[in-house]
C-alpha cells in the first residue's frame, strides 16, 4: 500500500477495515447529535479491532505468533481520535496499544495480522518489530518502539518541522547530491500532529520534556493520554502524585485542555474535535485524558488477576466502550439485535480472513537481516564525498567568527564553525539548536551585545546570520534535544544538534540507542532520522575533572545504524562535518575540547565544498617498525612519542582513523601487514574500550602477519580526577605511548 508521494499531494485515506472510507476530520458531531451512520461506523471499528486482537490471542495460544498486546478497553478513545484527524495529512506518533487509532485510520487487519507473525510483507517492520509497533508511510504513522514515551519528542520535531516548510515552502524541493534526494516533503499548513501513551507512561520525564517544548513554541501537537489506570502491575496513583495527570499538567501555557470518559464513544469525538481545531488555528496543542479500561491483562504475558481485586475487574467490565456501544445503537433503535448480529459475523469474518492471509505470507529471509542498517542510497564512504581537494586559499566563505577568507592556518574550532555557515547557507533545511547554541535568545540584545554561540563559540554567528528560526536555544534537556532530531529529520529536514558535553549525553543516550540509530532498520528502509549531533568530548583540560573529561566513543560505535566521527585536526573536521551533514545516517560528530584551538592541526580554511568521505584512516605519519593506529587527542600525543621512538631508532606509523564507524579495516591491514608490529591507543578506558575491538580483530584476521601481540594503550579503569597530578596519571601520555612502542619493538 506504499506510494510515492509529493510535497503537493494529499493522499486518499485507504480502505479502512470493515470496508469503510470515512472523510476523516470532517465529521461535524458539534452541530448536534452524531448521525447514526457514524455511530454504526465507529462500532464497526471498534467491534472489528477487538476482534483482530482476540485472533490474534488465539494465535498466540496456538503458537503461530509470538506476541500479543491487545487495544481492548482503548477502542472508543482510540476511532474518536482517528475519526477528528486525517491519516496521510496529520501525522501520528502512536503507542503500543493502538491498534483501534490505526484501524481506523487504514491500516488493515491483514497488515496488522503480517506484522503479528513477523511476515516479510509486514509494511510495518518487514518482521523486526513486535505486533502493534505502527508504522506506515502513506498513512503519516512514524515508526514507533517499545520505549514508552520516546515517541512524544519526535511527535514535538515533526510538528516544528510541519510549522518551518510552511512558512519556507522553497525549502521542501528536492535537490540531488545529499540527503535531500532521498527525503520525501509533505506538509500542510493546518496539519496536526497526534501522539499517545498510557497514564503510567507519563512519569518518564520525556513527557515533561514534549509539553516543555509543545507548549512554549505553541505546536500543533494533541497529547492523548489513554489512562486504563495500570502500568502494567502499578496503579495510577503511585505514577502519578494524585492520581490524575490533567490536574498536574493544568498549568502549561498555550494548551487546549480536555478530560472525558474515555469509554464514551461520542464524548471522545467530541474532545478530539475541539483538540484538532485548537491545534489547526495555531492556538498551541492539546491535551486528551481519556479514562477507559484494560480487560484484557496489560499484554498475553500478564494476568491481572494476580494484583486487581475481583470487585474492580467486574467494574471495570461494566465500562467496557464495546459493550457501552451496542447498548446504545440497540437502545436508540439505530441497529436491530440481528443487525448487529450480522455486522459482527462479517466483521468475524474478516478477522478470520486477515489470519488466514498471514499464516499464508512468505517469511523475511536471513539475507535481509543487515538490509537498512544504514542508508542504502547514498554511502557516506563513497567518492561522492571524496572532495579532498582544498579550494585555493583567498577564496570567499566560512563564517564570521572563524573561516573568514585567506589562506592563514585556523582552529579547529574556527573551521567546524565554517562549516556550519557555509551549509546553513547551502541548505535552508539546516536547524541548529541546542544549549546556549544561539546568539542571544533575546534577540533585540544583539543589538548591543556580540552574542554567545555556544559555550566553546562553536555556533557563534549563526544565529546572526540565519536568524532565530533555524539557529535557537533549546531547554536543559538532552533527550529533548536528540528526540526532537528525530521528528525533524522524519519529516525531511536535516536538524544539526548540539549536546553541550559528552558527560551529559546521557540522558539523551535512549533517544539515540533505541529511536535515532534504529528508526531505518525497525521501519525496514521506510522512516529514517539523519541527524547530526556535535559533541565536545575528552579531557587533558587540566581541572576538567569527572564531569568535563570523559570519553566512550565505544558505547556509540557499538550500536548499529550511527556513524562516530572523531577528527584530530582542523581540516579533518571540517570534511568530515560536511559529509556527515550531506550524507543520510545519523552521526555522532565528537569533538575533542582540548583540540578546538590547539596550534596543532591547524589548516587555511578549504573551501565550501570540502567534504571527507568516511572510513579512510589517514597515516599522518609513515614508518616500518610499529603501527599505532589512533584518533582524537591521542594523534598529537603519539607523534610526540614517534619523534622520541625515532631517536632511538624506531620508526612508527601513525594512522588516524578519523571515523570510528564505519572504520578503515584496509589501512589498518596493510600498515600491520608492513610493520608487524602494532598499537592500538585511545584517551578512553582500556578495558571495554575502542581498541579491544580493533585489536581482536587484528589477532584474528592478521595472526600470520604478526610477530609481537597486540599492545593496548588507554586511561586507567577510572574516571578522570580534578587535581592534574592524578589526571596526568590516569590519562595516557606520550610517555606512557613512547613506553609501549619500545617494548613492543623489544618484543
Ligand atoms: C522506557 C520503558 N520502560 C519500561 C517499559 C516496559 N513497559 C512496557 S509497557 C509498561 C507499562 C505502561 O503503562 P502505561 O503507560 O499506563 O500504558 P498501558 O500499557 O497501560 O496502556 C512498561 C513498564 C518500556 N516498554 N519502556
Ligand atoms: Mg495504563
């Protein structure tokens, strides 16, 4: 059910299940009492997701699939939120458990039946994901995971991204020879953006973070918050202080505020209604309470019966929107007993035949397993971005505080600072946020002040120059930071972010794990998040101590799907920022502190098309006893150690990798292969650390070249202290480095 889509296209709501075709969002209920055809459609969607969840509990007893989590109890609030929006316009960031919000909004019974038994035609995920993780690219429903409330802040960077190619509609136009080639543009100035979790959910401080930022840039965002009030075991009141989360948020500016019984199909339609119009003119989001009910046990896993009371179960069954439902289209007079009777067996039926279709489907192959790891259009290590050429010096570009013209050798930080400004202004998808990134976030200061540009003056002028809408200040919230990348980049756009210091990456460390790396390879090619983040990293700041010094590249390199980039000199880091901005992965771009105006490693600015393609290690300096293959501060420090080595006869190459991953397996090869000898040396911790890998796998692949074993060079297994004596101490020095080659070479 896949089609190309265009900036301009407003594609047709697919056939919903059950056979309907609703004109989503149209629905007018507030004029008075909702029409009986429209009560009849909602049960039918609601009868028809309860049933698709009970075929597939059914197929779970039998074994045929191998997990369930059901919508049962969700319905009403779930087709009321599809029925006021629509599908293929809005956009949705949904939960686990809406099963009846995505039937409603076209997804199939068969395509939620190939997602249940992990089917290679599973649009969702092409069976990675669990049943019930949506996805669908006509439809505007993002990939969403397990980790309760990520998707909040991607909701919050795709409405802001929604709001900016509205206003800069130019800026939507394909263009080839980047990303942009490859990222579909669609937007719509009135769209609405809808995301949901459970009340349990609302304690993750993400929540807290998306209503921050929806509120304070007035988005078109509608929180649902469907409160079944469980978190799996834990009931709402120890989640939430109260026991009711619309009092706790009442005080957020700007939002449309509604609570309902969430079991009331036509209260829910009519909150929904009222959520999307105040979200459509521009007023600010929304936020939807919905108290409805879980008769089904959190998921197959669990049994409620070990912690609910029998008193409470049998209320809540009494509330059950399903039953509340017939009650009415029977009481009303609007469908008969065997009416009903017979939109339920056909409904059965098509249950019965979406399982029958399923089991049928062909399974994904084993091949396919490392497809949309990364992109596979355009690869970041190809000659497209082997422009290695520096322009001649005198020519114009760069920015205002760094790579101004001339050919005199500039800082790491003036040329990652060029960079910036030369592809801000190539590329007017660029936004740039992050902590005390902007000038001045009162921008009529300017006038009189020079401005911030972040904490290292890394970003300073952008702000000046691109204006407070692409170049802004973000709230003291990594998560935040990293989460709203996602969103942005789902909708096309190229957010380049910054975490103030690699010790506070952390809290953004599950947006970047389990959303940003992974977006591509859940969705099986068809979302994708290609951000950058910059992060200044390591130590040798002398008193930078535990919270400005660490390193752990290798916490990044280990997860699938983010390119690590970790340059040495200024004219790396310019090429190399290029094409991680250019390129269409996501990229972790460390940048070492100590580096940013070292003399070492300066270079004249190169020019606006200077790029680096990744995975070519660099010999920065060639030799036939020892390899000492490194990156980052240790470069400087290792050639300090070679000059020493040299004296007394040992000649060592030094390779940079530059990137981390993908890394250069062939120059570390051909270099070991030389020497015989080599050295793996990093700022981080020995053990656990970068080198282990590279030195297993030269033990492995290059055992018959070897004639000493691999040495490791690294900090101690400890954090970095204040005083310098111990920091000295622990981190590794060209002594340390000059030490290791020797002995290596006596080996
Ligand atoms: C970040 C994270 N922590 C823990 C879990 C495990 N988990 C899955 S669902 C769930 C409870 C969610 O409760 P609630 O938000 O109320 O939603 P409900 O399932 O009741 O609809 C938990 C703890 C998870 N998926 N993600
Ligand atoms: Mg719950």
């Amino acid at each position: 059910m896949e089609v190309a889509l265009s900036s301009t296209r407003v594609p047709k709501p697919a056939a919903v299940g059950g056979g309907l075709s609703p004109e989503h969002g149209t629905l007018g209920p507030e004029d008075g009492a909702l029409s009986p055809e429209l009560l009849v459609r909602i049960y039918r969607l609601m009868y028809l997701s309860r049933r698709v969840d009970d075929r597939e509990i059914l197929l779970k007893r039998q074994q045929k699939i191998f997990f369930q989590i059901s919508g049962a109890g969700h319905e009403a609030l779930q087709v009321a939120a599809a029925l006021a929006l629509k599908p293929g316009y809005d956009w949705f960031f949904p939960y686990y458990r809406d099963r009846a919000l995505c039937l409603a909004l076209g997804v199939t019974p068969t395509e939620m039946m190939l997602q249940a038994v992990g089917a290679a035609t599973d649009p969702a995920s092409g069976g990675r994901q669990m049943p019930t993780h949506w996805s669908s690219k006509t439809l505007h429903i993002v990939s969403t995971s397990s980790s309760t409330t990520t998707q909040l802040l991607h909701a919050v960077g795709c409405a802001e991204a929604g709001r900016y190619f509205s206003r800069h509609p130019d800026t939507a136009e394909k263009v080839s020879g980047d990303y942009r080639a490859f990222r579909e543009v669609e937007f719509h100035g009135d769209e609405v953006v809808l995301t949901s979790l459970g009340e349990g959910s609302t304690s993750q401080g993400e929540f807290w973070e998306a209503l921050n930022t929806a509120s304070n840039r007035k988005l078109p965002v509608v929180f649902l918050v469907e409160d079944n009030g469980y978190a799996i075991s834990v009931p709402v009141e120890v989640n939430t202080p109260g026991g009711n989360i619309s009092r706790l948020v009442a005080n957020f500016p700007n939002f449309h505020f509604a609570e309902v019984d969430g079991t009331d199909a036509e209260a829910c339609l009519r909150a929904f209604q009222e959520a999307a119009a105040h979200c459509r003119a521009g007023k600010g989001p929304a936020f939807v309470h919905g108290h409805c009910v879980r008769p089904y046990s959190h998921s197959l896993s669990d049994d409620d019966k070990l912690y609910r009371s029998t008193a409470e179960r049998e209320a809540d069954a009494m509330r059950d929107p399903l039953a509340k439902l017939q009650m009415r289209l029977l009481r009303e007079g609007i469908l008969t007993e065997e009416q009903i009777n017979a939109l339920e067996q056909q409904l059965d039926q098509e249950a019965e035949e979406a399982a029958e279709r399923a089991l049928e489907a062909p399974l994904p192959t084993v091949e396919s397993i490392t497809d949309h790891v990364y992109s596979a259009d355009l690869d970041p290590t190809s000659s497209l971005f082997a422009t290695e050429q520096v322009q001649a010096p005198g020519s114009a570009g760069g920015g205002k505080a760094g790579g101004e013209k001339g050919s005199s050798p500039r800082t790491m930080a003036d040329l990652i600072n060029a960079c910036l400004h030369d592809e801000m202004r190539r590329d007017k998808r660029i936004v740039l946020y992050g902590e005390d990134v902007a000038d001045a976030s009162r921008e009529a200061a300017l006038e009189e002040v020079k401005g911030k540009g972040g904490v290292f003056k890394l970003t300073a002028g952008l702000q000046t120059e691109f204006g407070s809408e692409r170049v802004f200040n973000s709230p003291l919230a990594e998560a935040n930071i990293v989460g709203r990348a996602v969103g942005y980049a789902a909708r096309g756009m190229k957010p380049v972010v910054e975490i103030q210091f690699f010790d506070y990456i952390w809290p953004a460390m599950h947006q970047i794990h389990n959303e940003l790396a992974l977006m591509r390879w859940r969705s099986n090619g068809v979302w994708a998040s290609p951000a950058v983040i910059r992060v200044p990293i390591g130590g040798y700041l002398t008193g930078g101590s535990i919270y400005h010094s660490q390193s752990g590249e290798s916490i990044f390199t280990h997860i699938p799907g983010l390119r690590v980039v970790f340059p040495s000199n200024a004219l790396d880091a310019n090429g190399l920022l290029r094409t991680a901005i250019r390129c269409d992965d996501p990229v972790l771009f460390l940048e070492h502190k100590r580096l940013y105006r070292e003399t070492y490693g300066r270079a004249p600015y190169p020019g606006p098309e200077f790029a680096i393609p990744f995975g070519k290690a660099k010999i920065v300096r060639p030799g036939s006893h020892v390899t000492l293959v490194t990156y980052g501060a240790i470069v400087p420090r290792a050639l300090q150690a070679a000059q020493k080595a040299k004296q007394q006869g040992v000649e060592v190459e030094i390779l940079d990798l530059r990137t981390l991953n993908p890394y250069d397996w062939e120059a570390i090869a051909a270099s070991v292969k030389k020497t015989s000898r080599v050295i793996v040396a990093h700022e981080d911790m020995i053990s656990w650390g970068y080198g282990a890998e590279i030195a297993a796998r030269i033990a492995d692949e290059l055992f018959e070249h070897l004639d000493a074993p691999v040495r490791r060079v690294g900090s101690m297994d400890t954090f970095v202290a204040y005083q310098p004596l111990l920091e000295d101490a622990i981190l590794p020095q060209p002594e340390t480095i000059l030490k290791a080659i020797l002995e290596l070479k006596a080996y």
